[in-house]
C-alpha cells in the first residue's frame, strides 16, 4: 500500500530549524527525495555558508544554479546558494535594465549600506529569488517541479519570511512594495509549507514550538515536523521500567556476561561490567522516557510528525540517500507519476 503524499501541491518547501538540529542535512534530504522519479529540484541556501557543497561534495557554490546530484530514478538536484548582492544585481537588470549601474554601487559599498539599513530589502532579494525559481518556466513547463530552501533558524524565519511586513517601513509604494507583495502572495499559499526540524530535546522541541505559533500569527503555512536523529530504543517497555525502577536482574545479566566471554570470569570483573550495564540501561531509559515526552509535545500540535534515524556514522552522500528514501516512505517526496 501506497503512503499518501504529504503536501501534494506544494512546490516551495522552506526548512527550518534550531541551530544543531541538522537543519542543512534534512533540506538536502528532502531535495533529493522530492527528485524522484525523473524530476527536478532546486536547493538553495540564503545563509552563505556553504553547508550544501559540504553535503553534496562539490566546491563552494557560486551565484549559479548547478547540478550537484541524481536524484532516485533519473530526477536531478540543482543547487544555489543566494547571495544578496548578486540577487540585487539581478533585480536592477530584470526590472530596470540597470546591471551596469548596479555592478558600479556595488563598487562604491552602496549595496552593502543599502542591505544594511534596510535589511527587510535583503529577505526580499533572497525570498524573491526563491520566488522566481518557483513560477520560472521552460517551454510551457515549470523549470524545476520543487524548490527546497535552506532557511534561517526557527528563531527568525517568520520575521525572514513575512518580507512585506518588514519592507513596511521602508518602501510602501514603488517596486520593492510590488516584489514583495509578489513574493507574499506565493508564500502564503497553497504552493508553500514551511518544514520545521527539531531532536527530541526539551530546547529544540520548545523552539519548534514557538516557531509554529509565530508562524500561524504571522499566517505563514506550517508543514511537516522532521524530528532527526531519532534514536530507537535497544528495551523493550517491560525493561526500560525496570531499568528506571532499579529492578532489572542483576544475576541473569552477569550470567549472560559470562557466557558473552566479554571479561575474565573473576566474580570483581564480572560485577564491574554488571554494574556498569545497569548504570547505561538506566541512562538510555531515562534518554528515551524524555524523548517519548518531548514526541508527545510535538504531536499535540496536529502536524505531521515525520521521523530520521541517527547515524552515527557521520552524513556522506550515501546517507542523504538513504534519508531521502526514508522521508518518501513516510509520504513526503515525488508524488508517484
């Protein structure tokens, strides 16, 4: 049986995250499993820090959208990295014809004073260019079937994506107002859903959820919550109890020591082992006890709640692959042609 698809329509999917969360990895994973199926998918990052090239191993990202994978059964993975000056530059062309004057502020600082002053025009210029890749077109049909953005942590991404708000005070008639009314309209609707990554911990649970409120204040569409690095658990409920409780017995566990030949069978070693044994059961029942509370925070939201293993491994490519594979068997990825 077929998972249903989770956000059919959406062709923007933003991804946020508290920082150390692994808000990068699971962007590039989505990509990848959104690639599906001979599609195509732009990732992007407005951060500048080159964390995509890291992932996919390839050289830092120029100003330039270039393939940096395949993606499962022929799709493609197209990436950029926005940088605002160059997203500035672009914009004086596209709606002035002005590059050659635009590439002369930038020699003067101009841009940069501009951005400065007036940062809610550089959330514009970077949410803008996400904007253009969704409605861009190729011979009647849309150049990439999905856009994934690598956004700012949860702490700000309302305030980064509310661009009309913040652009209020600065420009309320004219074409930055225009651009930004533009780039709202897209962003609050059906064709967008802000992905919000979290680990099962009491401050990047806490942060998820406040992110979810400011978003629906600020009537931006929430998505999905990827919890990542999700450990399962190696005891059954009946012996994560008695690990909890200080029950579990002592004497099967020093008889199941020996016959693992681990230690020397003098009756100090072996207890050392024992004892160790039942201090890691009991930690890892406590871990996964909070764990299951902070999961039950999340899912009192009424959002989907979708699940990445922890690889302790470390992330390569191989990996990517493999939790882009387990975001599509949980329905978020290339709906099935």
């Amino acid at each position: 049986m077929t998972t249903p698809r989770l956000f059919p329509g959406v062709r923007l999917h933003v991804v946020t995250g508290k920082g150390g969360t692994g808000k990068t990895t699971v962007a590039a994973a989505l990509a990848l499993a959104l690639a599906a199926e001979g599609r195509r998918t732009l990732l992007m990052e407005v951060e500048g820090r080159q964390g995509i090239s890291q992932l996919f191993d390839t050289p830092p990202l120029p100003y330039e959208e270039r393939r940096v994978a395949r993606g499962p059964g022929g799709g493609e993975v197209h990436a950029l990295a926005v940088d605002p000056e160059a997203a500035l530059l672009e914009y004086l062309e596209l709606f002035y014809n002005l590059r050659r004057a635009g590439s002369a502020l930038s020699r003067l600082g101009a841009i940069d004073f501009a951005t400065t002053i007036a940062p809610g025009v550089r959330d514009v210029l970077l949410t803008g260019k996400a904007i253009e890749s969704v409605k861009r077109t190729e011979d009647g049909r849309a150049r990439y079937d999905a856009v994934v953005m690598d956004a700012p942590p949860t702490g700000r991404i309302a305030r980064f994506l509310n661009v009309n708000s913040e652009v209020a005070g600065v420009a309320r008639m004219g074409p930055i107002h225009s651009q930004a009314n533009s780039v709202m309209a897209v962003i609050r609707s059906p064709r967008t859903a802000v992905h919000l990554v979290t680990l099962l911990e009491e401050m990047p649970v806490q942060e998820t959820l406040d992110g979810i409120g400011e978003l629906e204040t600020a009537d931006l569409p929430v998505g999905a919550i990827l919890v990542n690095a999700d450990r399962p658990a190696v005891l059954t409920s009946a012996q994560q109890r008695a690990a909890l409780a200080g029950e579990l017995d002592a004497v099967a566990l020093a008889g199941a020591v020996q016959a693992a030949d681990v230690v020397t069978p003098r009756r100090a070693a072996v207890a050392a082992v024992v004892d160790a044994l039942l201090d890691e059961a009991r930690d890892h029942a406590e871990r996964v006890a909070l764990a299951e509370q902070e999961r039950a925070r999340l899912l009192e939201v009424g959002r989907p709640v979708l699940s990445l293993p922890h690889i302790p491994t470390g992330i390569d490519l191989g990996c990517l692959y493999e939790l882009a594979e387990d975001l599509r068997v949980q329905g978020l990825g290339a709906e099935p042609r």
